[in-house]
C-alpha cells in the first residue's frame, strides 16, 4: 500500500513511533515483583526503540526487538550501537501475527502502543502463550480516560480503533485472561508531545513540500496533522494507560 511508504517516511524521523517515554518505561520495569537477573524479553512492535534501548540499559538482559519494518530495525541497531548496547538486543524482521517462537519462552513480554494489531485480547492470549510461568508481560494499550466522553471522542473512535474501552474494563479483560495486575498507570501528555506529535509536527512542513504534488502523500501528512489537532482538543478523554501484569 503506497500509503505506509509515506507513514514509515514520518515515523523513521520521530523520536518514537508513539506516546511513551523512558520516565514511564522505567517505572513499568521496576514495579516487576522479581524479574530475571537476565532476562529474555520479547518487545513487540519495537519500532526505532527508544524503549528497547531503555530496556537493554536497565534490565541486563537480552531483548529481542520484533517490528515488520526493517527501517526501524535499522534505526534502532545504529543506535544501540552508538550506545554500546548492540549485543543486548537482536533483531527481528516479522510481522507480531506471525510469530513461531515456542511457549513459554520469554522471562518478559513488552509492547508499548503496539499490541492491538493483535486485538487487545488476542494479543493476551497470544503472549500468555510466550510467556514463562510467572512471566512478565507490559503493555501500553489505548484507553478512555473518563467514564463518559463526549460524543465526537466516541464518533473518531469508533472509526478509528472500535476496541478502546475504559480502563475498568480493561483491567477484567487482563484478569479474565489469566493475569494478576501489578501496576497500571495513564501516561502523561507530554508522552504524548514531546517524544511524539510536537516532533511531528516540525517534520511535516518540509515533507509537504517535498511532496507537494503527490496527493498521495499529502493525504497521508494531513490525516498525521488530524490526528495532532484532534488530541490537542480532546487529550482530557482518552490517552495511553500501561498495564503491568503477571501470568497467573
């Protein structure tokens, strides 16, 4: 589709591939009961990796980075090895539907803002299926922030992502699939603005212009300036909240 060509153009030149930060990757890590002195961990979706190198810098472990995009692999092996971290983490080029690791493999499961490819309680189930006994799995999962948001939050939602809930029903849903909640935390705003839309924003005026007579593309660049504008008015009714669970 010609369209991720130019969605993959924007994120390679982010910071992060969506909200978070390394304040919140830390604080999810270190509510871990008893983690792994070495951990093996899974980081689906991985993106460039800001978190995966914050994971490699404070969990000792080995990671393996998943992401079906090589730009992104790419970016975050230049980094780790800028960082001195490149053999902590090993990437891997396959989609997170099509994953052939055995069960029960991983000491710890991450995806910040991906999991829902999956479906949120797909996703679940098919990493309860990766994880150790007493595994370790954290994820960012989009929710409603408030009991009752207002009707055009609800109207872009439903059009956009059907599977957002509140974060009471998420919580049953984690339970209901055979995980004891650790910690669960909404992230800030500024997850959101400074390592995400506000670098977006200062890129997409020079991609405009680069593409200036590609409909295509620009298509592509308003519906990223849409979607800015949108979480700046409505930012109070949903958001990211981080689970942090345990398999049963």
């Amino acid at each position: 589709m010609e369209e991720m060509k130019y969605l993959c153009e924007v994120y390679e030149l982010l910071p992060r591939c969506g909200p978070g930060d390394n304040e919140s990757t830390r604080r999810a890590f270190n509510s871990m009961l008893k983690p792994s002195a070495q951990p093996l961990i899974l980081d689906i979706g991985c993106g460039s990796g800001m978190q995966t190198l914050e994971l490699a810098r404070i969990s000792k472990g080995k990671i393996i980075a998943l992401d079906n995009h090589q730009g992104f692999l790419d970016i975050l092996m230049k980094k780790a090895s800028e960082d001195g971290l490149e053999e902590n983490i090993i990437p891997k080029n396959i989609s997170m539907l099509e994953m052939d690791f055995d069960p029960s493999s991983f000491d710890t499961i991450w995806s910040e803002g991906a999991l829902y490819c999956m479906g949120f309680q797909n996703g679940l189930k098919r990493c309860r299926q990766l994880l150790k006994d007493g595994g370790y799995l954290a994820v960012t999962e989009l929710v409603y922030i408030v009991s009752d948001p207002p009707i055009p939050v609800v109207r872009y939602w439903e059009s956009e992502y059907l599977d957002i809930k509140d974060v009471k029903s998420k919580v049953e849903l984690i339970e209901n699939e055979g995980f004891q909640l650790l910690l669960n935390f909404t992230l800030p705003e500024s997850s959101w603005l400074n390592n995400y839309y506000l670098p977006m924003e200062r890129e997409l005026p020079e991609l405009k212009k680069k593409y200036q007579n590609n409909k295509t593309a620009l298509g592509v660049f308003e519906s990223f300036q849409r979607e800015v504008d949108f979480y700046k008015k409505y930012s109070k009714y949903y958001g990211y909240e981080f689970f942090v669970m345990q398999k049963k």
